[in-house]
C-alpha cells in the first residue's frame, strides 16, 4: 500500500477516535452538574455505541500508526513524531482501559444485579470516569498532533509536490 494511503488511513481513524474523547471532554461541565438520575440518564443511553464505533476508531487507529511508523521508519524526521504520534494513541487507550473500562463495567454489574444502585454508583465513581476521558482526550490530541506534523516535516518549504 503507498504511503499516501497509509498516511490518510492513519489521520483519519486518528481523527475519528478523537471525536469520541472530544464529545466527552465537551460535555463534562455539564455533566458534571447533573443530578445522579439525570447523570445516569444520560451516560446509560448517549454513549451506548461510543464503544463499539469508537473503538474500531481506536483500536483501528493504533494499528494504522504502527504500520505507518514501520513503512516510514528510513524517513527523518517523519519517523520519531509518526512514532510518538502511534505511542500516544496507544497511551490514551491504555488511560481508557485502566481508568474508564473499569467504571464501565462497575456500572454494567450494578445494572445486571440491582438496577436501583446504579445513580449512587456513578456518583461515586464520576470523577474517575469523567477526568480519564479528559486525560485521554490530551494524549489523543497530542497524537493527532505528532501524526499532521510526521506528514507536515515532509513538505519541501518551497512549495514543490514531494517525490
């Protein structure tokens, strides 16, 4: 595949993933004034196929980044920020599968066995839940960055088409 493909592959599984973190981090101040049944409204129905796009968007976006930093790894200065742009991705789905996959699933049991606890629950696990999106959101964002830039350090300044 040429590397113009693998680029806009990348950017834009890149860019899709951080749609998600980016609805949420928008949301937040909301959010975070709402009250436990309003909260639990909410986060049980808006986000419901958050992660079955969102994380074919992910997943789809780490393993793009790997290959791209592969097929571009004889090219300076391309290389480090393609690789550092892949790394964070695959940080910011770390941060989501330590600090929100959790609450995630806390939430899912409390509805299985006892529905009624689930407003209490997300009260108590908000913050978490909330902040790590907010923290993957920064580290997808930086990500992003490096990925545009590993595209932009190849640009010939003075305008000519690259080879």
């Amino acid at each position: 595949m040429r590397l113009a493909v693998w680029r806009f592959v990348t950017l834009l599984l890149a860019a899709l993933a951080f749609t998600m973190e980016s609805a949420h981090v928008l949301a937040l101040p909301q959010k975070m004034q709402y009250d436990p049944a309003m909260y639990t409204a909410v986060n049980g129905t808006l986000y419901r196929y958050f992660a079955i796009v969102g994380g074919v968007y992910q997943v789809g976006s780490i393993v793009a980044a790997g290959v791209l930093a592969y097929v571009v790894r004889n090219r300076r200065p391309a290389f480090p920020w393609t690789v550092l742009g892949a790394a964070c991705l695959l940080l910011a789905f770390g941060i989501w599968l330590i600090v929100v996959a959790p609450v995630n699933h806390q939430i899912a049991e409390a509805l299985r066995a006892a529905p009624e606890s689930a407003p209490a629950l997300w009260m108590r696990l908000r913050d978490r839940w909330e902040y790590g999106h907010a923290a993957g959101f920064v580290v997808q964002l930086v990500g992003l960055a490096a990925l545009v830039i590993s595209l932009l350090v190849e640009i010939p300044s003075d305008g000519r088409a690259a080879a």
